[in-house]
C-alpha cells in the first residue's frame, strides 16, 4: 500500500453499523463487477471422430446366463 490519501487505511476500534453497511456495499459491488467480467467457458462441440462412433452392441440385459441371449 502507498500512503496515496485515497489508499484504504486500517484503524483499530470498533466498526459502526455504517461502517459496516458501507464495506458490505463495497464488496458486494465488487463481486458484481467481478462475476459480470468472468466469461463462459466456451463449448467445445465433438470431434468428428467422436461423432461418429457408435457403440457395437447394445448393453447387456441378462443376468449373466447363457440361456437368456437375446
């Protein structure tokens, strides 16, 4: 921190309900800003390669015999 007048300074004692209301507004005006400034992650679409595959058989719907081949 620069001892710039307009640097936030820390002073010791108790916080007034102002106070307190004013760094609250603060805060929740920054974590505004910032969410409005975070972009989406862009989709990535599916290769081509992933696209076209296909599974080769549907999945099994036996219990396990061999009796029950569908």
């Amino acid at each position: 921190m620069t001892d710039a007048p307009e640097s936030p300074r820390i002073l010791g004692g108790s916080a007034t309900d102002d106070e307190i209301a004013a760094i609250a507004a603060v805060f929740a005006q920054l974590q505004l800003e910032r969410a409005a400034a975070v972009q989406a992650l862009p989709v990535k679409a599916p290769s081509l390669w992933m696209r076209t595959l296909r599974p080769l058989r549907r999945p099994g719907t036996t219990d396990g015999s061999w009796t029950d081949i569908r």
